[in-house]
C-alpha cells in the first residue's frame, strides 16, 4: 500500500476535499471519464481531478435482506415455523415476535422460489422496490397456515446485506470438456470444447480495481448500493490482500430496480447488484491504479469445472471494442416459429406477444449478449469479440457469448453519484478503520 508522505507534501485529507466540493471547486470525473483520458493520450495530473467515481453492475451471489412486517392482528398465531414470499423461502427469527402478528425474515439473494423455477429472491427483492405487492404463505408453530399480502411500503425494515460484493475482479470462464454443464456462469448449458466464453468483471471500472490497496474504501466509507445510500462494514467473505472484495448494506426503500434483479442461470436463478463508489484522490499514489486501463487489468481464464487456471488475458480482451448495449432490429426478425430466443433471456427480457411479434424490453435487459448469439436473424446486435488463449499448447480463438457484469449501467451508476456529489447530496466519508486482512 503507497503512503501519502512519499509524494513529496502532494496530498489531501477528505474533509478538504469534501470542502472543495461545498465550495464549488472539486473537480469530479467518473472512472470511465479518466480512462477516456488515457486512451486519448491526455495527460491528467493530481492537480486535474479530486474525486474519481467508480461503480460495477453483476451477478453478486453473497447477498441477503432482512425484513420485518405485520401480517396479521397480535395474538392470532404464537410463532411462524416456515414462510414464502411468492414462494422463495424465508428463515423466521432471530427475534420468534411472539404472539405480534409481526414477522421478522431472512431471505437469501440465491433462494428458489418452491413454485417457480425461473424466480428467486433477486426477482423477489427487485419487485419490492417495484413497488409490486408479496404474496406471504406462513405456517405457525402450530401447524396452522394462513395467507397475507404484504409491499415494501409496509415494511419498516426493510435492508439488503452484502456479504461478498464488489469484487477487484472476477474471472473468464471456457467449458473444455465434450458435454455440456450446467452451472450459475451461463444462463444455458455451457457448450463444452472451447466454444463459448463467458465472463464477470468490469475492469477500469471496478471500484476497488481504482483502489486495490483499500487506502479509501474501507469500514464506514458511504456508498450506493443499488442507488441507495448505504455504507462498507468491512470484507467480504472469501476475500484476501489479491483478491478483495466488500461487505455492506444499504435500506430496500431507497433502492432503484433498474441497477437490481434476478438472472436465471442453467444452475438456477442468481441474483443482480450495483455498486458505486467514491474514491477521493489523496495523493498522487491513488491516481497511478485509476489511470490503469482495460488492457492493463488482468483476467484470469479458467476451466468452469474446477476453477483450474488455463491463460491470463486482460479486461481490454474482452471490453476493448465491445459494444455495452445490445440492441434490436425488428426489421431483422425472421419471426421464427420456434424462436431461439425467447424464453432463454436471463432477465426475461424478450418475450413474444399474442401476436407473434418479439418485443426487447430495455429496462430489464441486462446487455448480457446471449440473444445476439443465439438469434437466427440478427436481429439483436452488439460486438461481443472474441480472446485468443494459448491452452495445452493450441491457440485458441473463443467467442464472447455471455457476460455476466453490465457495463453500461455501471456507467450509468457512476455518473449519477458524481452528479449527487456534485449536488452535495451525497457526502464523501473517511473510513472509521482501514480494512485488515489475517
């Protein structure tokens, strides 16, 4: 980790900066604007920015919400044994409410709806901040079951825990066997042979990729979680020096659907956060990692299977010349009879009418590119590229069918907190203690 008394009395605390922000004179780019920058061959000096905003969108497995609401009058039942809400499991407790009619609830990012298998608890999370109301099966400690409908304006407590989120970066993944998988990295089963890839991560981005030593995120530091205010209780699980990643909470009332969700995977439905982080630029060490770009960012391809490591690429392999938007062309559609494409959106974001006809709906599409790989006609187009790797001595040129992180709402996210930074609705915070690692 760099020290800001090697810069030579070039530095800055966070109260100053946050004081040039109250004053009007911070200069705020996002991360995305200062690797601009850098492709353009600009040169930007410590003197040229005081707050780089950061922000990552994907599939984020470690997460759960706890909520608490009335279902019913006091005294009507002791205690909930078992409950669903549109039938994902929840655990009851810890606190039983006896005799309240009121339910304290722990549900999982990961759970499966009993009664659906393309629906888990990101759907479920993502349809409360809709606004949609719950459907809430209890069965009482006496065996008795009743029904009750329940929305998050209902619901005094209402909050999302992050148990392994943000991470620096995540990894690329290939199927080298003959038979396909099924797995949480691919919303289909993974073609075998090298033919496909896909992959997590959004490089330049990432929040801690602009500060992998965690000299300004760390316990305390305030961030936005799916739009909501929130803050960084320290690491995630299964995290380490290389590989860090973040735990945190933000409340379910302030949260926007658009950066949330579920994704159905061929291993069962996953679940969808965003992240968006501040990083005050101190000294002129933490400026170095964010002027790092794409193809400065490693990324290490892996068997699917074992997680064994088969070739270290780059961000810039899978990113550089990428289209972050999918994109449909109606005109395009060769309205196929049995369409390959609907019905295996992971985001169900492309459905066919009564009609015949296929609608794309933006809001939910995640620009994951399955569609564009698997549709007939073209009519969904992006540039997904494809990695050279040289594994068990062949070189190797494999397709980009999926990705698992959307980047164009992660900058999206980071340009609405410099905007709130900006505005001083969202105030930088100096972390209350440094991250340690055993």
């Amino acid at each position: 980790m760099s020290d800001a008394s090697e810069f030579s009395g070039k530095s800055r605390t966070v109260p100053e900066i946050q004081a040039k922000i109250d004053s009007g004179e911070a200069l705020v780019l996002t991360a995305a604007e200062i690797s601009e920058k850098v492709r353009a061959g600009e040169e930007v000096r410590f003197e040229d920015v005081d707050v780089v905003t950061t922000a990552t969108r994907g599939i984020m497995s470690g997460t759960y919400a706890v909520l608490s609401f009335k279902v019913s009058e006091p005294d009507s039942f002791v205690r909930a044994s078992e409950v669903l809400l549109n039938g994902v499991p929840a655990v009851p407790g810890p606190c039983p409410n006896e005799r309240l009619g009121i339910l304290d609830l722990v549900v999982l990012g990961t759970a499966h709806s009993e009664t659906d298998p393309r629906y888990g608890g990101g759907h479920l999370f993502r349809e409360l901040v809709e606004g949609k109301s719950v459907r809430v099966d209890v069965t009482t400690s006496d065996g008795e079951t009743f029904t009750a409908e329940t929305s998050l304006a209902e619901m005094p407590f209402a909050r999302l825990y992050a148990t392994r989120h943000a991470f620096r970066n995540y990894k690329a993944f290939v199927n080298p066997g003959k038979d396909s998988l099924n797995t949480i990295f691919h919303a289909l089963p993974f073609e075998g042979e090298f033919r496909e890839l896909t992959f997590c991560g959004c490089g330049e981005l990432n929040p801690i990729e602009n500060d992998p030593g965690l000299e300004t995120i760390g316990i305390g530091t305030r961030v936005l979680l799916n739009g909501a205010e929130g803050f960084v209780t320290g690491s995630g699980t299964r995290s380490s020096p290389k590989n860090p990643n973040l735990a945190g909470f933000a409340d379910l009332h302030g949260m926007k659907p658009g950066y949330m969700g579920g994704f159905i995977t061929s291993g069962g439905p996953e679940i969808i956060n965003t992240w968006a982080v501040p990083i005050p630029v101190m000294h002129p060490g933490i400026l170095d990692n964010i002027l790092k770009v794409d193809r400065e960012i490693p990324l290490q391809l892996v068997d699917v299977a074992g997680r064994l490591p088969l070739c270290e690429i780059s961000y810039g392999d899978v990113w550089d010349g990428a289209d972050l938007k999918v994109r449909y062309k109606p005109e395009d559609c060769l309205e196929c009879e049995s369409c390959d494409v609907d019905g295996v959106c992971p985001m169900e974001a492309i459905k066919r009418t009564p009609e015949g006809k296929i609608k794309h709906n933006r809001g939910l599409c995640f620009n994951c590119g399955l569609c564009v790989s698997r549709c007939k006609g073209g009519a969904f187009v992006a540039k997904l590229g494809s990695v050279r790797c040289t594994t068990g001595g062949c070189m190797r040129e494999i397709k980009v069918t999926l990705r698992q992180s959307d980047r164009a709402r992660a900058v999206k996210a980071a340009e609405e907190l410099k905007k709130e930074v900006l505005s001083g609705k969202f105030r930088i915070t100096a972390p209350v203690e440094k991250i340690r690692f055993p």
